[in-house]
C-alpha cells in the first residue's frame, strides 16, 4: 500500500478512461496526459493501460508499505526517496517503509506515479478512472490524506531511464484538423489561426479555456450533440474552450477544431498563464504524429522487459 502523509495537489487515480459509455452520459475521464501515463506503465513493464495516480500541481509525502519497483513521467518534480533525487523517466526500487517526498512540480501541469502491477482500485464499467462528478472508478472521488493506495508486492527491476515527451516552454505549439463546423466560422476560423493565447487559470479537467481576441462569427443554430476530449468549442464570447478529460458528454456550442490525439497530451502538461498557438495539420499528419508515439511506446516496453 502506499500510503498518503500529506499531499500539496490535486490527485486522483486515473488510467486511459472509460471507452464506450459516451452515449449514457458517461464521460471518459482517464489520464490528462495518457501518454505519460504509457510511458510509465511500459518503463516498469506494466501493461500501458494500468491505473496510475496522477498529480496536479503540487506535490506530496508517500510511504511504501511493500517493495515496489516505481517511475515519475510527465510533470517534472524535485523529488527525493528517503534522501536519493528522484528524476522522472526513471524506475526506482522502492523498499517497505520508505518515504517518497515530491517537494514541488517545477514543470509541467500533471505527474503521474505509476507502480509495478498498477494500483489495485476499483474498476468500474471498464476503467479505474475516477469520475468526480458520478463517483465512479478509482476511490471514488479526489486522494486525500491519509488515504491509503493498494498495490501488489514488486521486485526491483534494473535502473533503467527515458526522456521525457515532450520540451517544456512558455509556448506550445498544438496540432489540430478541422472540425464540424469550421467551414461556417468564416471569420473566426482565420482569426484562431493567426493568435497565440493565454490558458487561462480557470481551466480545470473539464475544460482548458484561452484568453485572446475573441472570435468573430455568425450565430450559428445547433442542437445539443455528442462531444469528447479535445474537441475545440466556441461559445458566445468568442473564447474558445477545449474540451479535456473530464469533459461533458453533450454540448451546444460549435466546434472549430479538435485536438490531435498525439498533441492531447502536450496541452494538458501547458501552465496556467502559458500561451498556446494551434495549427492546422490533415488527418494523415495526425495519425502519423500518433502512429510515432505508439512506436516509442512499443520500443520502451520492449526494452524495459529486456532489463528487468
């Protein structure tokens, strides 16, 4: 068990999310930044679909209660294991007892701590996402104090490290394809185009919203219709809003892009107060930029199990 002493952060247990549920009402809540996540699960040899926590702005105190093999991906941390720096893309043995201390998240938005064997929480409906709004999947609801995380006992694994995904900055380029309604944004489909926003400190895993020049189009009349993670609604203000993990299963608004799934990722880790520019690509550029993590993904898994 891992056993939670104090905790600066938002964190909840998350894996790729709930597929196939969207026509219920169900949302797909999972991982900001699933690729992370992968990239965890296979530097420890886990199947890359396995429950992690993820961590939100902030950090914490952990204690291992049994042997474990564990890695950090995503967010950058100033972490410790009792005394020993933690860098993340790394796997650490763990020992009963020891003391896992994540000071501070120096980069990024979203950590995730992924274990050997994946944490043993509740799967519900496909998933051991937690769903905040339906208490579903995970605890049930946000990690807290004094909460303790099950996991099965592990052995240590060779120290074996990766790169990180993605290059930290204060502007993001994010990839997008046209949406639904692009061709009848007339104006505002240039404008997006050409600006650079802000993320605005008012996202959440519901939704990233961006602060620029609001958009200028036509009203558009629209009945309430499906939507999912990284779809790029434009409500009345003009201010664009990108649907993230957390996002409601039905929506309104018109819709001037979508998020290419290799670039999901990449969004989530960008602060609060950094800018964002998005461009335009087709969708064999986008299942191609996938098509390359997928790859890497496969080539860390198949060398973390070479050095066990």
């Amino acid at each position: 068990m891992l056993t939670i002493n104090t905790l600066s952060a938002l964190a909840s247990i998350q894996d790729l999310g709930r597929i196939g549920y969207l026509g219920l009402g169900i949302g797909r809540c999972g991982a900001m930044d699933g690729l992370s996540l992968q990239l965890g699960n296979a530097l420890l040899g886990n199947d890359t679909h396995l429950p992690a926590l993820e961590i939100t702005l902030g950090g914490l105190t952990a204690t291992f209660t049994k042997d474990t093999t564990f890695c950090l991906t995503g967010a950058i941390f100033d972490g410790t294991l009792d005394d020993r720096r933690v860098i993340a893309g790394y796997r650490y043995f763990a020992k009963q007892g020891q003391v896992l201390t994540l000071k501070r998240m120096t980069d990024g938005m979203h950590g995730y701590l992924c274990v050997q064997g994946g944490f043993d929480v509740a799967h519900e409906l496909g998933s051991a996402s937690t769903d905040i709004k339906i208490r579903l999947g995970g605890l049930g609801r946000y990690v807290m104090a004094g909460d303790g995380l099950p996991y099965h006992t592990g052995r240590e694994m060779k120290s074996m490290g990766v790169a990180n995904l993605y290059q930290f900055g204060k502007l993001t380029n994010i990839h997008v394809i046209k949406s639904s309604e692009y061709d009848k944004i007339v104006q505002g489909r240039d404008e997006f185009g050409e600006q650079i926003y802000t993320l605005s400190p008012n996202s959440n895993r519901m939704g990233y919203r961006l602060d620029g020049t609001p958009l200028t189009f036509d009203k558009i009349e629209m009945n309430s219709h499906g939507v999912d993670f990284g779809m790029i609604q434009v409500p009345p203000d003009g201010k664009p809003i990108v649907l993230m993990a957390d996002a409601q299963t039905t929506g309104g608004y018109p819709k001037i892009g979508a998020v290419i799934g290799a670039d999901l990722g990449r969004l989530a880790q960008v602060r609060f107060g950094n800018q964002i520019r998005f461009i335009y690509v087709d969708a064999d550029t986008a299942l191609q930029k996938m098509a390359t993590y997928h790859t890497h993904l496969h080539q860390v898994a198949s060398m973390a199990k070479r050095f066990r």
